[in-house]
C-alpha cells in the first residue's frame, strides 16, 4: 500500500523573526505575507507547497518545515 506523503508546512518563531521579508520575496506560491507587526506569517496555508524556500532563505533560523 503507497501512502501519501505528510505535507509539510512552515512554522514560524516570531521571537526569532526580525522582519526582513526575505522569506515572502522566495516563496514561489506567495503563501507568506508580513503582518501588522512586521513579522513573516503564512497566510495562506493551502498556497504552500511545503518547497522548503522560506525556511532555506531565513537569515535567523526562524522558520521550520514541520
């Protein structure tokens, strides 16, 4: 029996998030955007392809594929 793959998708420290955006600029399906706060968010989880971009391009390790 195959089974599916567990989709993985992005969860994000916002204590160790300084805002920089990078994450929102390499997502190619544009799932993240920066809130209110100026710290990344995925906002659109369904958008995710779990590609692992955001959490590559995190300059402070902020972001963990789970």
């Amino acid at each position: 029996m195959v089974t599916k793959k567990e989709e993985k998708k992005p969860v994000i420290n916002i204590e160790w998030c300084k805002g920089c955006g990078i994450c929102v600029e390499f997502c190619p399906e544009e799932a993240l955007i920066m809130d209110e706060m100026e710290k990344a968010k995925l906002a659109y989880p369904e958008k995710c392809n779990g590609c692992g971009m955001c959490e590559l391009r995190c300059p402070d390790l902020a972001i963990e594929l789970i």
